[in-house]
C-alpha cells in the first residue's frame, strides 16, 4: 500500500530533477560549440562560413538525439554567423520536448513551436582586444 503512493511520487520528483538536468546539458553544449565558433571565426578567410557552421554542427553531436535533450537531428539546428571586423556573434537554435508536467511550465514561460520548446544560445564576443596595436600581418613580419 505505501509503496503505491510512494513510487509515483519518487518518480514524480526524479522527472522534476532530470529535466533540468538535460536542459542544463543541452545548453552547455550549445554554448560551448558557440564559443569554438567564435574563436574559428576570427582565423577563417573570407568565405569559410560553410566550415564553421560544419565545425558547429559536428561539436552538437554531443548532444542526444532524445526528446528531453533535443528533438529534429542535424537539420533541426540553426546556426547564425556573423562577423564585423573583430566582433564575432554566434547563435545556435534547436528544440526540445520536454516531460509532460514540465512542458507546459516550459512553453509558458519560453518560446515554442510545432516542433518543441525553442532552446537558444548566443555569443557575441570582441575576438581583438582594443589595447592590441598593429595588424596580424606587422605581428607575423615581427616574429618571422
């Protein structure tokens, strides 16, 4: 008798700790691929992008294809690369499908579509500092 109320509730309570968990994962590797993207970005020439965004897609294979830590495979993943001089943004989308209870807390509070609860990571960052002087190229002759 007790273990009947008691294991929906242990259950309840483990759902409610792994989906944040999962959330937390997908979103670390997310930003983690955002940020090597960044600092790809600054050494490509001109024209790579196809690379980078391949270099990001492969470094999103680390996370699962399962519906609490990412739902469409490859092509579900939008990957925005931008590059201004020294500034580089990165933005990576994907979806998730979150358990039940915790979807509905999740569309309420975040973004969602057809697809899942919208996931979305972005880095901007200044890849040159304004301290540095001269171009790479008076660096390489420096040191060549």
């Amino acid at each position: 008798m007790e273990a009947a109320a008691l294991l929906p509730t242990l259950m309840l309570l483990l759902g409610l700790l792994l989906q944040p968990a999962c959330l937390l994962y997908t979103r670390a590797v997310m930003h983690g691929a955002a940020a090597e993207a960044a600092r790809v970005m600054v050494t490509l020439d001109g024209g790579k992008e196809e690379d980078c965004r391949e270099f990001v897609l492969r470094r999103l294979e680390a996370v699962p294809e399962v519906p609490l830590f990412h739902v469409g495979g490859r092509t579900d993943w939008q990957v925005s690369l931008e590059q201004s001089g020294t500034k580089v943004s990165v933005a990576i989308t994907g979806h998730v499908r979150p358990l039940p209870l915790l979807g509905v807390t999740a569309r309420a509070l975040g973004r969602s579509d057809a697809t899942g609860v919208v996931v979305e990571v972005s880095v901007s960052e200044e890849m040159r500092p304004a301290w540095f002087g001269g171009s790479y190229e008076s660096w390489v002759q420096m040191w060549g």
